[in-house]
C-alpha cells in the first residue's frame, strides 16, 4: 500500500501521539500537526478508509494493527534511504 507525504505523516503523528496517551483526539492531532481540526478529520476519513483506524465514538481513534505495520514499513523505509 502507498501513502501520500500527508498521509505519511498523520500515520506518524498518530503513532507517536498514541504512545503517549492511547486514544488520540482529532485536537491533540491538530496541534501535533499544526493544522485545523478541520483538515484532520478530513484526513481521518482517508485513512479509516484505507482501514488503518480504530475510532471510538467520544472517545477518540488509535492505529489498528494494519495502522502500525504501515507506520513500521514508514520507518524502515527511512532508513533504507
């Protein structure tokens, strides 16, 4: 599967974000990104349809585990470059 840049790195502000507090919310990710709530929901539509997702209602949403092989792949191709 491929990625976007943008994609790239909502994947990885969300796996980082995720460590921290486990549930992320659409906020913390706009501030971790420095975006508008706005374009992150945009965004997380994108990516629960690519199933990367878990989202749970009021609660917030967390990589699944398809989520973090992506983001695994993400960081071993940084280093292979």
């Amino acid at each position: 599967m491929s990625f976007t840049t943008s994609e790239e790195n909502y994947i990885k502000g969300i796996f980082h974000l995720q460590q921290e507090t486990g549930l992320v919310n659409t906020n913390s990710l706009a501030a971790e990104m420095q975006t508008r709530p706005a374009s992150v929901t945009d965004m997380l539509k994108k990516l629960k349809s690519k199933k990367l997702l878990q989202y749970e209602k009021y609660k917030g949403f967390k990589l699944n585990e398809a989520g973090k092989k992506a983001e695994e792949i993400l960081k071993q191709d940084k280093n292979t470059e």
